[in-house]
C-alpha cells in the first residue's frame, strides 16, 4: 500500500512539472482578461452604445474562451492526479474503497470546476443576450446529471448502509398502553 502512495505522488509530482505552470499561466492569464473585460472595458463601451458593447464583448468572450480552451487538458490531467489525495484520506476514514472514492472526488472536482466556469462566463453571456446565460446553465445541469449519477451510484451502497443502521439502533416503536380507560 505504501508503494501505491509513493507511486500516486511521483505521478502527481510529475504531471504538476508537466502540466502545472503552463495550465496556471492560461488560467490567469484568462482570470486577468475575465477582470479587464467584465470590470472595466465592457462597462466602458456599454457606455458607448449597445453594439460596442457586443462587439466588446465578442472580443473578450473570445480571448477567454482561447485561454480556458488551452488550459482545460492540463487542468484535467491536474483534477485526475490531485483527487489521489482526498480520495486516500476519505477511504481510509469512511470504510469506502479507494476506487470508488477516487470516483468521487474526481466527478466532484469537475461538477466544481464546471460550476466555476459557468459563472465565469456568465458576464460575456448575458452581455449577448439574457437568454444565452439560460440555455448554458440548461446544457451544464443536462451534463453535471451524469458525473452525480456516478458519484451516487459510489454514495447509495454507504447510504444504504447508513439507513440500515440507523433502523437496527432505533428502539422499537413501543404502543401506549391502556390504563383501564
């Protein structure tokens, strides 16, 4: 089991090397143009007239998308190695196998990550159109519903367990009893 740990660490430790600077530099850089664009250039250009702001906008949902676009591979490849950690620690507290609380903390970091994203996006999507924002959330709650089915499919057996036990430790319903009346 150890070496199973120490083989999980020098896989985290190389994909971090690999993958860990060039997908932080993409996500900043991302964040700072989400920062300038949201906070300072499309207030601007709203200012303006509506077709500089979509046009403002469009520039901006552009650049962010490229930069989200070139980091997500390594953010995902850093989402598989780093649920090593929690999903070891969970295991070896709540009684759960290894496998299925990698399972679950994986899915759980991408409906997260997925999450944090959208309402990234939300600024450049309701610049467009209200509407736009809408149909995304529909698309993202469509595409979360199959890592949850994964991740209650690992949580329904302790569930399950945890219901069973809760049963045997109640005290029987006992009956008032009559006193005559």
């Amino acid at each position: 089991m150890e070496d199973a740990h120490i083989e999980e660490m020098k896989k985290f430790h190389e994909c971090l090397k690999n993958y860990g600077v060039k997908t932080f530099q993409n996500l900043l850089s991302a964040f700072l143009i989400w920062l300038f664009g949201n906070l300072v250039f499309i207030p601007l250009a709203s200012s303006l007239n509506w077709q500089t702001r979509v046009f403002c906008t469009l520039i901006f949902f552009t650049v962010f998308t490229i930069l989200i676009a070139r980091s997500i591979p390594g953010l995902k490849k850093l989402i598989d190695t780093f649920s090593f950690f929690p999903a070891k620690k969970y295991s070896s507290k709540r009684n759960l196998s290894y496998e299925n609380s990698l399972i679950l903390f994986r899915n759980s970091l991408y409906i997260a990550s997925l999450i944090i994203f959208y309402l990234l996006y939300l600024p450049f999507l309701s610049s467009f159109h209200p509407s736009i924002s809408g149909i995304v959330l529909i698309l993202i709650l469509i595409w979360i519903i199959f890592p949850a089915i994964r991740i209650l499919s690992v949580l329904s057996y302790k569930l399950l367990e945890w219901l069973v036990s809760e049963k045997q430790t109640e005290a029987p319903y006992e009956t008032p009893s009559d006193n005559g009346n």
